[in-house]
C-alpha cells in the first residue's frame, strides 16, 4: 500500500498547491478507503467459508500434478470487493457533495453501472455463462451511466491533424456514447482475459488505478481549467477505494493464491476503471494504461473469434516434476512472455507481466510529457 500511495501523496499534498477544500475530500476519501481495506481483509476468509459450503470453488490449473493442484481454492471472492467497495463510494457522497451537486447524478450513475457490473459478473461466475454472452453483460451494466452522461459529447482533433479535418474540436453526439459504450466492453473484458495466474488480474487493475491516480492528481495541479480539475478530482473519488479494497485482495489472491477472485472482479475492476476514464475525460490516457490488455487483445483476436481453435483455458503446460511453466502456442502474453524468455515458475512469469505493465504506464506517462503542446 505504501508503494503505491506514497507518490499519489506527495503529489498531493505536497508537490502541488492544491486547493484546501480538496485536500479535505481526498483525506476523507482517504480515510474511508483505509477502512474499507481492513474490512476486506476481515470479510474474505469468512465469504470464503460461505462459497466452499455452497460449492463454488476450483482447483488450480496451474499446479496440477502437486498436493496444491487439489486443494478446492473458494471463487468469486471479487464480490467482497465490490460490495465494500460500493459502501465506501455511497456514504462518501455525504461528505462531499450537496444535493444541487451538478456532479451527483453522474456519480451515482457510475456507481450504478458498476453494482449492475457486479452482478452481472457474480451470475457469470454462478452460471458460466458462454463467451458471446459475457460481451454483452458490459453492454447492459453500462446503460446507467450511458443515459444519465450529461457532459459534452466533442473530441479535440489532434494539432497534426486539424489541417486535414478542418476543425479543432468535432461534435460527435450519438457517436460519442457508442465510443463510451465500446470503452466499457473493451475494459471489462481486456481484464478478463488477461489472466489465468496467480495474481495477475487483481496486480494489473492495481497498478493501473494507481497510475490513474497519479495522472489525476498531476492534471489537477498543472490545470488552471475548474471543470477539468473537478472531473479529475471526481475520478479520485471513484479510484482510491478501489485501489485499497483491491490490494487487500491481493493479499489472499497472490501466489500461492488461497482464493480466486473471479469473473466477478474482473468486469467489476474493468467498469470502475472505465467509468473514471469516461466521466474523468481521458479516455485517451486509459487506454495507454491498458497498452499490455490491449496487446493481449490483438494477439487474441484470431482465438476468440475462432479463426484458429480456442481451447477454455489458454493456460501454458505446467511441469509437476520441476514446478515450471511452458509456454503453448496460444496467442496471449502469458504464453507469449514464456515463448520469448522461457520457462519459469508461475510467480516468476506473473512478477514479469506485472513489471511490463508497471513499465507500459511509465511509457504513458513520458508519452504524455513527449507530445505536451504539439498534439493537443
């Protein structure tokens, strides 16, 4: 927690000037967080209970062949997140904002695309539902947030490219939430199949938020535009406790896992993070956040729209005798990393996914400094 809150805190309330107002939004914010992180790590041994007596468990696929490779490990344990983290973002409302808040009704619409995404994803979980239904589980959740979106629906045309269109900033109206309505779908399910160890999923939406949460407060204190600072801010509120309750996840999702989080955490993450970069306005910067799902994706594609066989789990070959891992010829990182820089053991191989995506937020961050001023 510390390595990951200590740089968004500096900039906070120290690097920047920030108005007084926010700092006391983000300490209280803060604050709540912080409980709600020692509240999961209280409720998910005890969830984990309820879901092996109702049966829904697995087996690692991973240490088949090892006395771990039998133990019934309880999924579905992202509902416990979710609902923490949905308490935490309700009764913060009373802290900060007023009934006449011009933000209040996108932020209880987001927060209704992501207890709808919740659901969805716990059914997914119960059910197994087949993949042509999971795209559609985002479509639905983010119907909240699509009809209650009150903000503008232009984009600034890039400097290189103003030339060409003829305009600086286009109207895209309806085309705007298709956009929205594609981020969702993209995110939810870029999570979702960027998995299959040990701690990947719950490590990269980790790593992820925080970077969100560092660009936030970056733009917050670079920008003298009040609208854009209050959009920033309101993607804090929405981040940090998903930051907190997540690594408090990690702590049982981490190798060697005693809980699988599920699709459940999986859609929720992926919703909570599109929801901030929509209602934040930086979608552009989220995306290159994703930069290591968006790969994963595109070496996907002929997979999972059956261009070549797709088997259920595109998880490399696990050796019993030497506990390594081999990668097979399905088309996403973690076979991939294991191709390009042979076998190792699980944590090993996670640990690197995790530096590539830690690596692919830097790598955004100098982006953005690079084309400060020549692209928009």
């Amino acid at each position: 927690m510390l390595v990951f809150l200590v740089p968004f805190s500096y900039l906070a309330f120290v690097h920047y000037p920030l108005d007084a107002a926010l700092r006391r939004s983000i300490l209280i914010c803060g604050a709540m967080s912080l409980g709600g992180f020692f509240v999961v790590l209280r409720l998910v041994p005890v969830a984990a209970r309820y879901l092996l007596r109702r049966g829904m468990w697995g087996k690692d696929i991973n240490k088949r062949g090892l006395p771990m490779g039998e133990i019934r490990v309880p999924e579905a344990l992202g509902i416990v997140v979710g609902i923490v983290y949905l308490v935490i973002a309700i009764l913060f409302q009373h802290f900060n904002f007023t009934a006449d808040s011009m933000w209040l009704v996108e932020y209880n619409a987001a927060l209704a695309s992501v207890c709808f995404m919740i659901l969805l994803g716990f059914i997914d979980d119960v059910l197994d539902v087949p993949w042509r239904v999971k795209l559609l589980l985002p479509t639905i959740a983010a119907l909240p947030l699509l009809m209650a979106y009150a903000g503008g629906t232009s984009i600034s045309i890039p400097k290189p490219l103003t030339p060409y269109v003829g305009v600086a900033v286009l109207e895209l109206g309806s085309l705007y939430k298709l956009f929205m309505l594609l981020l969702a779908v993209f995110c939810t399910n870029s999570i979702n199949i960027h998995a299959g160890l040990n701690g990947l999923e719950v490590g990269q939406t980790i790593i992820i938020s925080a970077a969100v949460l560092i660009h936030n407060v970056m733009r917050i204190g670079s920008s003298t535009d009040i609208e854009a600072q209050q959009a920033h801010a309101f993607s804090i509120y929405l981040v940090l406790p998903f930051l907190t309750t997540s690594l408090a996840l990690f702590a049982f999702n981490w190798y060697p896992s005693s809980v699988f989080v599920g699709d459940t955490y999986t859609y929720f993450a992926g919703m909570a993070l599109a929801v901030v970069g929509i209602l934040g306005h930086f979608s552009e910067t989220l995306l290159l956040f994703f930069l290591p799902e968006i790969l994963n994706f595109l070496c996907s594609v002929p997979q999972l729209f059956k261009f070549v066989p797709c088997p259920r789990h595109r998880l490399p070959r696990f050796d019993p005798h030497t506990g390594l891992l081999t990668g097979t010829k399905d088309g996403n990182l973690v076979n991939i990393f294991l191709r390009i820089f042979g076998r190792c053991t699980e944590k090993t191989l996670c640990i690197r996914l995790l530096i590539f995506q830690a690596l692919s937020c830097l790598f955004c961050f100098w982006l953005r400094y690079m084309i400060t001023g020549w692209y928009k």
